[in-house]
C-alpha cells in the first residue's frame, strides 16, 4: 500500500507535459497544473488561433489565461525533492515490446539497461546498482541488454554454457564435457571467442580494405564518368563547328558553280546574239540586193542593164556558218553531271567515314570487365566487317573480294607507291581500326600463314623485325602452319598446341587487354590468350609465305 501512495505522490506533483518534477508550477482556470514554461510553450503553438486549452481536460479558453507561479504547488515540490521523491518514470521509460525488460521489476516493468552473463539475468538502472556497489557483483560481465540469455543455459543440465566444443562447433557446459563430449576438443567459450575475434578482425580488415577498393573503384568510375561527358560535349561542340564549315563550303561551293554558270551563261547568250546580229544584217543586205537585182531584171535598156550589172552582181562575205554550234538540250548538263558525281563521292565518303565513326565509339569497362564469350554465338555478337587496306599490302599480294582477301603473287601487282606500303615482308593490315570488342575469322590456305594484330606506327620499310608481325613490340601474330601454331610477341615465340583447322577465330577485348586465338571447327578451340594493356587503337593484320597462300577476312553476318 506504501508503494501505491508513492506512485500516487509521484503522479500528483508530475507535469504531464514532460512527465518530469514540476518546475515553477502554475495551475489554469480548469484546475490542472503544470511547469510555466511547458504550458507556455504549448499555448504559443495555438496562438494564430486565439484558442487555448487544457492538455489533459481540453477545456478551452479565450482570452488567453494569465499564468501566476503556484506558491503552495512549489513549495511542497521543494518538500518532496528534499524528502528524495523523483518524478513518475516517463513513458518511454517503460520496456515496449520490442525493448528488453528488467527481469526484477514487478508490475509494469522498465526498460533494461544491462544483462548479466553471469546471472543470466536483465537489470533496469535501479535494480543495476548492486552490480556497481557490491564487491561480489563487480566481477559479473554486463553487456547490452539481450533476450537471448536464456540460449546461454544448456537445456539437459540446466548449467551455464562456458565451454565451447571445437569437436562438435557448439556451446556446451561443465557437465556436457564430462558426458557426451567426452574426450572432444573442449576449451573455454572465453578463448575460442578471443581466437574468432582474430579471425572476425582479419575478415574486418579485409571488408575494410574491399570497401576502400570499392570506394577507390567508385571514385575511378565517377571520374571516367566526367570525363566521358567531357569528351562527348567536346567532341559534340567539335564536330557541330566542323559540319558547319562544311556545310559553309558546301555552300560557297554552290554559289561559285551557280556564278560560273551564270557567267557562262552571258558569254554565251552574248556571242549568240552578236552572232543573231550580224545574220539579221546579213538578211537586210541580201533582201535589198535581191530587190535591185530584180529591178534591173526588168530594165529593157540593154545598155542600161549593162552598166549597172557588175556592181549590183557583186555579194559580201557571208557570214562564217561554222562558228553556229547548236547543242541541243545540253548546254550546261555536264555541270549538272560533275555536281550529281560530286554528290555521289561525297555521299559514298560520309558512309564510310561514317561507319568508322561508329566504329570507334568507345565503351565504359573500366573496372568492370565484360565476361568473356564462352561459346561461338556469343563471339558473333561481337563480329566486325573487316577489309584489307590496298595502301598497306607488300607488292606481292593481290587483294580480291572486295579486299577482304589476299594471295600471294610471285610477280609484283601494280600499286602505287604509299608511306604506309610493307616493302619487303608480304603483309596487310586492315582499313578499320578496332578499340573495343570485336572478334573476325580468317580462312587460310597454303603453306602458312601468320594471323596478327599491331599498332598503326608498326615500321613499314625494309626487312628489319620491326616491320615483321611478332618480332617487336607493336604486333602479336599467330604462326599457323599446316601442322603447328606458335604465336610471336617481341621476337620471343611461344609454342602452341591445338587441333589444326584452316580458320582461325580472332577476339579482342581493347579496354580489358584480352586477344584470344581460336582454331574453328565443329568445335571452337582456345589456342592462345593474351592479357596485356593496349594502348593504342589495333589494326588486323595478316602475312603470307608462300606464293599461291591465300588468306581472307570472313563474312560473319
């Protein structure tokens, strides 16, 4: 009963605003009382109504009560603090159901602070304190509140669980070690927790240092990020200036062909006329000849028609007929025709300049690597249509099939001379430039062939190894014989095994540094594998041995 009438202390002398002692108490027209600055602080809230009211009752009140100190309410809160009377615990004081609650309390129990291990028991703050006055209790080992104490006791004997077993990998007591696990693997839970804590902390420092990878790799991607931006605005802000000027020459182009026709136009309308002219003259002078001539025809003086005779028969020069060209209907179709072929080469130009464009378009990969293709319908995802670059072939070569094939010729084939022309080593690169991934077969014949890929400033002249595939560091090339591979990097070769075919399958991944070589059957064979970095844009390349090899760039789609 003792108990109730403080509860009820408590709960008399509480605000029911903060739940707390009062504090300068003041008591409103309804008869509730509470601290002057709680009530203050909820009245302020009301005031763009001019409706205040009671929080507990809700008793309304218009004008707004004036608050005066409660002295008799004070002085017996001063009373009861001396008496050592605390305020109601507040609700949130109180253990919800999600909260652990003190296994001491009686009635409605409070939230616990702490649990015993060696207990096994939850405390609130109050019923905690023997455990930080008693010497007995200061041994025990709180931690956090949990409500998974009870799983700490064996369920067969009842015990505390303070032994692990490594045997079994379970928690066990005193007497299950004398039982069951018997002759096992025992020690304390204390040490095999201090060698998983080791363990936890290296696994930590590896998350840790994963996570710094990560936060690395992100912080990469974010940069190639701003920097794919920055390059397409560029190359956007680039390519409209130089479409523009295009567009402008295209159009100074027109007006200079439609002033030249214009002024075509009056030379030749000009000299047409002058030539009319002269004609109309002409006209004029011979219908007035004729009209003399047949006037004197009808004089029947014979001396008469006599002595006029020789002036009147006596014609001008006629005007020069050969200097009239009529061309009917095509006086200015050629420059109709020059512009149409005009039109034509330039239209053929932007197709294949445009498809190299669209070629090297480059992909984000980095740091995430695109797997690798596994089977041969996966590979032709990635196929390319590849040509052979006439200005690249040695002499000896002849290109055919719209120069995706070559053969080698023992006599010279009639190529211009060009900067980028093999002169001794019969080779070929591509037109096409590869910088992403792309994958091409090549069908062979003959005696050998050598399938390669290398960097565009690969040397040209002469018969140094840095003009030959393989033999430097700017091309890797397959050696394909009619019964071995090798494959050559920087004049070192690697022997290669694999099932011989006459077509070999080429990937490359640019961004990621991955060339891969195939031998394509029935099956798709893994012959070689190449993990480097490139760090320029590849061309496909091929030499021929033999005269009478021929090699050529397949049609994949």
């Amino acid at each position: 009963m003792e108990q109730k009438g403080d509860q009820l202390d408590r709960e008399t002398f509480s605000c029911s605003i903060c739940l707390d002692l009062l504090k300068d108490p003041v008591t409103i027209p309804c008869g509730h009382s509470y601290c002057m600055n709680c009530i203050k602080g909820y009245w302020d809230e009301d005031d763009q109504r001019k409706i205040y009211s009671c929080p507990q009752c809700r008793q309304t009140f218009a004008p707004r009560p004036v608050l005066m100190k409660s002295t008799m309410l004070a002085a017996l809160v001063e009373q009861l603090k001396k008496t050592g009377l605390q305020a109601a615990p507040a609700d949130h004081c109180y253990a919800g159901p999600e909260d652990v609650a003190c296994d001491v309390c009686t009635g409605r129990k409070l939230k616990a602070l702490k649990s015993c291990l060696t207990c096994l028991i939850s405390y609130c703050e109050n019923h905690l304190q023997p455990h930080y006055n008693v010497g007995q209790f200061k041994k025990h080992k709180l931690v956090n509140p949990s409500e998974k104490l009870q799983e700490n006791i064996c369920s067969r004997h009842d015990e505390v669980m303070k032994i692990f077993c490594r045997t079994d990998q379970q928690s066990i007591c005193y007497l299950c070690s004398l039982d069951e696990h018997k002759g096992h693997d025992t020690v304390s839970a204390a040490a095999e927790r201090t060698e998983r804590q080791r363990e936890l902390e290296v696994s930590r420092q590896q998350i840790q240092q994963r996570i710094q990878d990560r936060e690395k790799d992100v912080k990469l991607l974010q940069q190639e990020v701003e920097a794919v931006s920055r390059s397409a605005d560029k190359a956007v802000e680039d390519s409209e200036k130089i479409f523009t000027e295009l567009i402008r020459l295209i159009q100074k182009r027109s007006s200079d062909v439609k002033q030249q026709i214009r002024s075509q136009q009056e030379t030749e309308v000009s000299r047409v006329k002058e030539l009319q002219e002269k004609l109309e003259q002409e006209i004029t002078e011979l219908k007035r000849k004729d009209a003399e001539m047949k006037q004197l025809s009808h004089t029947e003086d014979h001396n008469q028609f006599l002595l006029n005779y020789p002036s009147l028969s006596q014609l001008s020069e006629p005007t020069d007929s050969s200097s009239i060209n009529i061309r009917p209907l095509r006086y200015f179709e050629d420059v109709t025709a020059a512009v149409s072929e005009l039109r034509d080469q330039l239209q053929d130009i932007l197709r294949e300049k445009w498809t190299n464009i669209s070629l090297t378009g480059t992909e984000v990969d980095v740091l995430l690597p695109q797997p690798e293709p596994k089977t041969r319908a996966e590979f032709l995802k990635y196929s390319h249509e590849i040509t052979l670059d006439p200005n690249t072939a040695n002499k000896h070569l002849l290109l055919s099939e719209g120069n995706r094939k070559a053969e080698r010729m023992s006599e010279e084939q009639s190529y211009s001379s060009h900067p980028e022309r093999f002169t001794y080593y019969t080779q070929v690169l591509s037109r096409e430039s590869l910088t992403e991934r792309c994958y091409w077969e090549v069908e062979w014949r003959g005696d050998g062939v050598d399938v390669a890929v290398a960097y565009k400033n690969i040397s040209r002249a002469g018969d140094l190894d840095e003009c030959r595939f393989g033999y430097n560091d700017k091309s890797w090339s397959l050696d394909c014989d009619t019964d071995s591979y090798s494959f050559w990097f920087d004049n070192m070769s690697t022997p290669v095994s694999g099932p011989g075919s006459s077509r070999v399958g080429v990937y490359l991944d640019h961004t990621a540094g991955i060339l891969s070589f195939y031998s394509i059957s029935e099956t798709m064979t893994l012959l070689h594998r190449v993990q480097t970095t490139f760090t320029q844009p590849l061309y496909a390349g091929l030499c021929l041995y033999y005269d009478g090899d021929t090699a050529e760039l397949c049609k994949l789609k």
